[in-house]
C-alpha cells in the first residue's frame, strides 16, 4: 500500500472541497494504515478498520480506536482506503454503503497502480459521484447515501468454495485456488508427525485440513495467522475436523508463541505488499525454532529461489529438503 494513496484520501478536506468531520460524528475508516495524518480540525470519532495484526498492532499503539473487522451503523462517513484486490475493495464500499447512516458520505481512495481510477469509472456507472480529484498519483471520489439507490457496485454471488470444500474471500493469499507450494507440502506430510503440532502462517487453513487427514497421530493443532479474515476463514473450514483446533489471530514476528510444540509446518510469505522480502520467511523460521520443543520438527515449503537453507542452519541443528518441483521445495529441519 502505498503511504501517497492515505495522503490523497484526505486531500479534499485540505482543498476544502470537504467539510472536514467535526466532534459529535462518527466515521469509519477501513483499511487505515499505519502513519496516516488527519486533516487539521478533524475532531470527530474514527474507528479504523485493519485485519492485518502487524499494521493493527501499531495503529492501536498509537492510541487509535481499532477494529479488525467492521461493526455497527448509522455512521457520518465512512473513508476506504483502495488496495491491491478488486474484489476485496468492492466488498469493502459495499460494506461502506451499508454501514453509513442515510445522507452519509463515502470517500473512497487509492493509487493507479492499485485501480483507484478504474473503481472511480465503475462507481460512477452505477451511481452520480458527488465529486473526484487526483492528486499524488492516484484517485479519490465521494458519493453520498441516499434511500431507494442499490450502492456503488453490483453484488456479487457468494464465491463457490475451493474443491467444493475451503471457503475464501478476495484479498486472502491464494483465495481462489489452492497455492501450488502448500499442495506440495501437504503431499509430502511425514505421515509419522505426532504430538501437538502448529501451522504457522495457517491462512485460511489448507494445509491443517491435510494435516489432520493425513497425520493420525498429531493429538493437538493450533493454527496462527496474521490476517483476521483468513483466520476467521479457517474456523469455517476446519469445522467439524477430528480434533478441534485453538485459532491464534497474531504477529509472529513480534509476538511470542506461549507454548512449544512437537512439530510445526508452514508456508511463510515472502511478500510485504507487491514487494518480495525473503527475509520475511527467515524471521518465520526464527520464530518457529523458538516455537520448538528440542529435538521437534520443522516441515516447511518455499519457493526454490529462496535462501532458506542458510536460516535453517542458523536455527536449527540439522536440516534437509525432501522434495523439490520446477516451483517449489520442501524442507525438514529439527532443532
């Protein structure tokens, strides 16, 4: 994301073509993000909107008011910060629109390169805008609620699950497929893991679903993950498993694990917005050393080009690849 898309959100309220929200309203900002500056004068209450733990761990230490997900109606104005997914923008202005009281106001924002021009144009299909500007390489446009229209875009159907099984939403990592990498993982589980085992970087909970299918002797599973709709996803998904999992909505990278585990299994991102970053995968095989019971197991995939051998050898006394494909490979590693 980014930091210009936040700076052109609020610029209307710097050239006054908005009224900058004054004590008594109340606004909801979804996708608010760590760093913004609001307008001089704007005293009214804001809830942001942020289900990235990381991103919401520093908002909420600025003394913001924080939610993970929605809640409530009836509000002032709600501001949406446009990001990299189609679909997960649409939700969010749907979402918006139902939220804010009738005569509300949404002001909607983001950079070119995220599509903030083209929601603009299919907004602006659907409904007239109260009005748009562009300013530091992107696009922000305001429309006001009112009774009797139907909203800024068209609904759409309830996605079908994945396989017929795993349900998803737009914005989670590999929400309309199973990633390749956590399939070759799963295919190549040591049938043997057992004891209490953790999925680190669980994402909407593929690969502890094959866990439990494929593992009989794991007797406790605890999924962590940093995004909250993605946990959420995964409750849904492993409902009904033959062990009832605990649900960990947290930072890895900062937040300590409470408990050690026999073994751990994960596929680490490696990304930090559209930026590639391996060492986003090493400060996951860090955490999942000090995670470990001694001797316990690591069974991580990654893609072939990342350096993760040297962060095994670093952290652990012993590592090994299992397998390996044109894309991907699957690494052991004990401590």
């Amino acid at each position: 994301m980014s930091a210009d898309a936040q700076k052109t959100l609020f610029h209307p309220f710097d050239t006054g073509d908005l009224e900058v929200p004054q004590a008594g309203g109340r606004v909801l900002f979804y996708g608010a993000e760590p760093g913004f500056i609001l307008p001089e004068g704007f005293s009214a209450s804001i809830t942001l909107v942020q289900g990235f733990r990381p991103s919401f761990l520093k908002l909420q230490a600025g003394r913001h008011v924080v939610v993970p997900e929605p809640a409530g109606e009836g509000y002032d104005m709600a501001l949406v910060l446009i990001g990299r997914h189609r679909g997960l923008n649409e939700a969010r202005l749907a979402d918006a629109w139902d939220r804010v009281r009738e005569g509300g106001l949404i002001v909607a924002a983001g950079s070119r390169d995220d599509g903030g021009d083209s929601l603009r144009r299919r907004v602006a299909s659907r409904l007239d805008l109260e009005g748009s500007l562009s300013k530091y390489h992107g696009s922000v446009f305001w429309m006001r609620k009112q009774a009797g229209l139907e909203g800024p875009v068209a609904t759409a159907d309830p996605d079908l699950p994945i396989n017929g099984r795993f349900f998803t939403s737009p914005g989670m990592f590999s929400h309309e497929r199973i990633d390749p990498g956590s399939r070759l993982l799963a295919e190549n589980l040591p049938v043997d893991l057992s004891g209490v085992v953790a999925d680190f970087c669980a994402g909407w909970g593929y690969l502890s679903t094959e866990l439990l299918l494929r593992c009989p002797k794991v007797t406790a599973l605890e999924l962590f993950e940093a995004d909250h709709a993605s946990l959420e996803a995964a409750k849904r998904n492993l409902a009904g498993s033959r062990l009832e999992p605990a649900f960990h909505w947290q930072d890895l990278a900062s937040e300590p694990v409470a408990r050690r585990f026999d073994a751990i299994v994960m596929n680490p991102p490696f990304h930090l917005g559209s930026k590639g970053d391996p060492a986003i995968g090493a400060t996951m095989i860090r955490a999942a050393s000090a995670a470990l019971k001694p001797n316990g197991r690591l069974i991580m995939v990654g893609n072939r080009h990342l350096p993760y051998e040297a962060a095994l050898a670093a952290s652990f006394r012993q590592a090994s690849e299992i397998v390996r494909d044109q894309s991907f490979k699957v690494l052991s590693a004990r401590r």
